[in-house]
C-alpha cells in the first residue's frame, strides 16, 4: 500500500512540473532533466534534430550543457553542444530563406541566483564545428520560438521572490530578436 501511494505521489509530482523531471546529484543539488516538450523538429530536407541534455557530465546546474543533434535520412549524425538545458527548438528561415534551427535553453551562472534563458540561432545545415549564435534574455521560463518577417518571437518570465517572506512576483517579457543575434526590442508587461 505504501508503495502505491508513493508511486501515486511521484507521478503527481511529475504532472505538477511539467517541464521536467528533477534529480539530484552527489552533491545535493538539483539537476532538471527535461522529457518531452519539442523533442523533435523535420526539416524540409528530411534531416532530424533532436536535443539530450549531457546530465551525466553536469554536477550542477551551472556546468548543465545539451547536444543538439542532426540526423539525415541517410542516418549520418552531426552534434553540436550548447550550455544550458535546451527546452524548445524550432526551424525558421530569414528574410533570404535560409534555414536556422533556433533553440531556447535554461541557463544558471555561477553568479547569478536566478536562471535565464539563452537564445541559440544556428544556421542549417550544421556540423561538428558549428558555433550558434548566442543571445542572453531575462526570465527563465521561455515560450516556443515563433518566426515572423525575418524576427524570432519569444516570451519569458522572470520571477522574483519577495525579500519581506510575502508572495513572489512575476515579470513577464515579450522579446523580439533578428537572425544576427541583435534585440530588436524587449518589451515587459
């Protein structure tokens, strides 16, 4: 009976996050894995991208990094890695039609106390020696990317505990990015 219930009680946990299971390392800190979400994005070559945080290496949330993976349908690989916890990824094109892969991760500093969300833009096809472009915006939880007329939209949220022990607050932000990495405009509400 007691298993039961404490099984029952995982899977609520799970439910309540959402975005994530969490583990903990020697250490005691905590490492979010995420499963699930955007997993998955074809593009229109047939190529597979993919994303695996490298959980086993990190000791913290601050050494956390993911493989961004391209599989073609001949079934040759190609990764690149990133820092951070890669949440969501979708393929966009610019202005010129070219082809990006435009991924948001969950990334904690050493010196920060609170997470942020970096933006990764890289242009398609990648390899091994691919450098995407990095782009740091406020707030940790990140919305799915959307393309429109040659910009990247993506909402985050940054919250922010109270110092007096009442309720936290929460700041949410609409940011619009170009393709060159620059921040078009930033706008809270």
């Amino acid at each position: 009976m007691r298993t039961k219930l404490y099984i029952a009680a995982v899977m609520a946990g799970l439910f309540i996050f959402g975005q994530g299971v969490h583990a903990f390392s020697g250490n005691g800190s905590k490492m979010p894995h995420h499963f699930g979400g955007n997993s998955l994005v074809v593009g229109s070559d047939g190529t597979s991208y993919v994303a695996s945080a490298n959980i086993a290496s990190a000791t913290s949330m601050t050494s956390m990094t993911s493989n961004l993976i391209a599989i073609t349908s001949a079934g040759s690989k190609q990764s690149i890695t990133v820092n951070g916890l890669v949440k969501k990824f979708v393929i966009g094109q610019d202005t010129s039609s070219n082809n990006y892969l435009i991924a948001t991760a969950m990334v904690k500093s050493s010196t920060t106390t609170s997470p942020s969300t970096v933006l990764y833009i890289t242009p398609l096809p990648f390899s091994q020696s691919s450098t995407p472009t990095s782009v740091s915006l406020t707030g940790a939880m990140a919305s799915r990317p959307q393309i429109v007329n040659g910009n990247i939209y993506i909402t985050t949220t940054l919250w922010s505990a109270s110092t007096t022990g009442g309720a936290s607050t929460k700041t949410s932000y609409l940011n619009v990015v170009g393709f060159n990495g620059s921040i078009v405009s930033q706008v809270s509400y």
